[in-house]
C-alpha cells in the first residue's frame, strides 16, 4: 500500500540496523528509501546490508531505493607526543609539512593543497569548530597562524578550511573504490560529498555514466556560492546541515535551508534535508521538542526527503526514530495549513508540453477533486515535473522501469509502481483505473488524473492529461479478478 504521506523518509543503515528482520522493521515503521554510508564498514558489509534490501523488495513487490553516499575527502592533523596538547587563545601555532609528533606550538598537516589556497586571514577549524585558528602568513610548507579559540587538540582530528576553495577533487581513489563497487551493486542513488563546484558533480556524472542518478551534498560555503551550477548537473541535493554548521555561523543554516530547498524545487530537483533531524534519539527513545519543530519545518517547506543518519544507523532506538519521524510528516502534512506552506514556493513551468501538463494536473486536481495522479514514465521526468507541482494527492508512477521506479523512492509523493508498458489510449486508461484501485488510491465514484505521451514509450513526450472516473462495476470487476 503506498504511504498516506507525501515526504519521504530516508533511513541509514549500520551496526544497529543492518539485519534483514531490522530493515524490515524500519520499511513497516515507515522508511521509504535506505542510505549506505561508504565512510564506515567495508564492501562486505554494504554488500550484505544490499542483499537484504533487495530481498525484501522482491518479497513485497515494492520498488526500494537504495543511496551509496561517499565519504569524500577527509582533512585531517598528523598526531601528538601523548596523543593531545593544551593550546591557549591568543597563542601563535604552526601547521607545517613535518611528520613529527606535534605539541603545544606545531603540528603536522599532510594536505598541501591547503598550504597552496590559505592566505593571512583565512580561518582552520579543528575538530568540528571547537579550536580556531587564524593564517597569519602562509608558505608552501608552513602556516602561522594565531589560535581564536583554545582548548584541547589530539590525533588526527578533522579540519575545516570554510573560507576558501580548496584545489581538492571531490573524489579519492577510497571514492573512486567505493563507487566502483556501488555501480556493480546496482544502488539506485550516488550521493557525493564534498561539492565545492559543478566541475566536480560533472566529473562524478562522467564516472557514474548513466548507472545511477547523482545526489550532489551542499555542505559547504563554496557550493553555496555555486548552488545553480551544481543544480544544473546534479539529479538531487541534499542540505547537509551537520558539515554547514561546522563551516559557517550555526545561526546562518536555517536560512540557507530554505534557500536551498527553494532553488531545488524551482529547478524541479528532489531535495534531501539531513543531519541531527531526531538526534536525541540516537540515546533516548523520544526526541525534544525542539528536534520535532525541526523536522516538521522541513515538511512545511517542502522538502522531498528528510533523513536519519545515527538515529537509525547506531542508535539505541532505530525503529522508534523511523517511527517518530512519520507521524511528525503525516501530521505535518494533516494541517490545514499545509498546502498554503508547501506553496510559499512559487515553481513556475518551463515553456514546456511537459511542463505544462504537469501544471495542469495539478490544477485539475483541486478543480474536480480528484483522488490521485497517475502518471506513466520511462525515464521518471514525467513524475518529477508532476511532484515539482506539490500537488494535493499521491501520485501513482507506472513505468516498464524497474531502475526508473527504484529511483524514485526519494520523490515527493511518488508511489512508484513496475508494469508493462501500454500502447493505446484506451489501455492507459483501463490500466489506470485498475492500478488506482489495486494499490488503494481510489474507490468505485473517484476521479483520477492520467498523464502520458503519446505516441507510447517515447521518453520525454508528455503531452496528455485525462480525467477518468473509476465506476461502480469496474470496482466490482476488480475485486472478482
């Protein structure tokens, strides 16, 4: 049965999570797409976590998205004699080339590619932002700079150069790896880190080659800067809010939220908000109240997907995450308000056939109060353009395409569904009619509302809408067959 929500849940799977009888609890509890994350674990455990996905999705007959998420470069410091040392604020601190253990005045950073972009005035930040530092002066095998918040530094802590662009491929040869074998896995959704340009979603679209869509991560200033360019090329975005909080002022991510869910939704690009959604539920079993306003404004804005990252993948209570996470949506999306919210967004058509089809069902919709959308797709574009609209009702997906119906599992509203294609009108109708019943989307009396193109099976050739009434003997013939 589809979701009787419209945003998607995705959930990530790891040490808490990763057992078939689990993911299965977390697909009944209400996730609709599951993540993989490449920073932890080897290939044999993705491999085992993506065996199981897919068997159930064969026991279910339900098209599952799966998402391999990179890891990405990773800057970090060298390590210490005693494995930490004490800086104080004010003091003056070298970052050099030397693979020495570090102290109190000098550490190793094995990255030249930071020595090449820094300059005086440029800030580091160690370990999540809890030392900064600011470059003094800058050589190709040193940097000075003058501690702006001390404490306790240790091995191999991460660093964050928020103010420049690093001359850094978003790609390591673990990436390059990793993605190799995501590929031969048949995942569903690629999503790359570290996107600083749309150079760097192009070179990973030229890897992937058409074998999965592309999820570009806005986690930095410099994709910020450059977020229409990285939207041109990429099939989806995510707001990944823990590394933007760490680069930028926290009281600035909210607002860049919204920026970047709205220029995704106008670009007609799915949009994943993520990170710390229900993190006191890693430990407890309910959220804060805070955590639920959080994850219900990303609803109201109109995100396609809010994600899980710890809550579900190593948390004491992944189920109950899952499960808290749906009813917020569900009655996010039972407010009144809901609708007037999700449209503070204006989308406007392209001068399209397509486009203009989608709008119009949308429109059609409110008009003859239709029950569903049912839309028939070979490449998935139909569908997009139809859920940019945010329409009212589910929207049934019927496509030939098992990777097509499989992809669209992080789709605003799409319940994705593989049949045989058709080659008549009066097929498309007849077919529509009974999908809308068999997966209960409409009852004998309902109206639907079916988009497609014809001449059938020509991807990219919308250009019909219908309105169709399901009658009280086709629901009897339904039901007999």
């Amino acid at each position: 049965m589809p979701r009787s929500r419209k945003v998607r849940i995705l959930a990530t799977l790891g040490p808490a999570s990763d057992t078939p009888a689990m993911i299965r609890r977390l697909t009944e509890a209400g996730a609709d797409a599951f993540r993989i994350n490449m920073s932890h674990g080897d290939h044999a455990d993705h491999a085992r976590r993506i065996a199981a996905i897919r068997s159930l999705e064969a026991e279910l007959e339900r098209p599952t998205t799966i998402l391999a998420d990179l890891q990405g470069p990773k800057l970090r410091v060298g390590r210490f004699k005693g494995d930490k040392a004490e800086l104080k604020t004010g003091q003056a601190y070298v970052f050099d080339r030397d693979d020495r253990p570090g102290d109190a005045t000098r550490i190793c950073l094995p990255h030249r590619e930071i020595f090449e972009a820094v300059e005086p005035g440029t800030r580091l930040l160690v370990d999540d932002g809890k030392l900064v530092f600011r470059v003094v002066a800058a050589r190709a095998d040193r940097i000075e700079a003058r501690v702006e918040v001390g404490g306790t530094i240790s091995n191999n802590k991460g660093l964050n150069v928020p103010d420049v662009v690093l001359p850094l491929a978003a790609l390591t040869e673990k990436d390059r790896a990793d993605l190799a074998f995501a590929l031969d896995s048949h995942v569903d959704w690629i999503a790359l880190s570290f996107v600083q340009r749309p150079e760097d979603v192009a070179e990973a679209r030229r890897l992937i080659g058409g074998k999965a869509n592309l999820l570009a991560k806005i986690e930095k200033p410099a994709g910020i800067d450059r977020l229409e360019g990285i939207l041109e090329l990429a099939d989806a975005v995510m707001v990944a809010r823990g590394d933007l909080g760490v680069e930028m002022p926290p009281e600035q991510v909210p607002p860049l939220q919204k920026r970047i869910v709205e220029a995704a939704r106008r670009m007609g690009r799915p949009v994943v908000v993520a990170t710390q959604m229900l993190e006191s539920m890693i430990s407890s079993p309910s959220p804060t109240r805070a955590e639920v306003s959080d994850v219900a404004t990303a609803v109201y804005d109109g995100a396609d997907a809010i994600m899980l990252s710890a809550e579900s993948a190593s948390g004491r209570f992944p189920v109950e995450a899952v499960e808290m996470m749906n009813r917020i949506a569900t009655s996010a999306e039972s407010d009144p308000t809901h609708y007037a919210r999700v449209h503070f967004t204006e989308t406007l058509p392209d001068a399209t056939t397509n486009d203009a089809i989608a709008r119009a069902a949308s429109d059609i919709v409110r008009t003859v109060g239709a029950n569903a959308i049912v839309c028939f797709t070979s490449s998935g574009s139909t569908a997009r353009r139809v859920a940019r609209e945010r329409p009212t009702v589910p929207l049934l997906v019927l496509t030939p395409s098992l990777k097509t119906a499989r992809r669209l599992g992080i789709l605003w509203g799409a319940h994705a569904v593989r049949t045989r294609d058709v080659h008549s009108f009066e097929e498309m109708v007849g077919k529509s009619k009974r999908m809308a019943l068999r997966h209960g989307l409409a009852r004998g009396g309902d109206r639907i509302i079916v988009t497609a193109g014809v001449p059938f099976g020509v991807p990219g050739s919308t250009n019909v809408v219908h309105v169709a009434r399901l009658i009280g003997d086709e629901l009897d013939r339904h039901k007999a067959g």
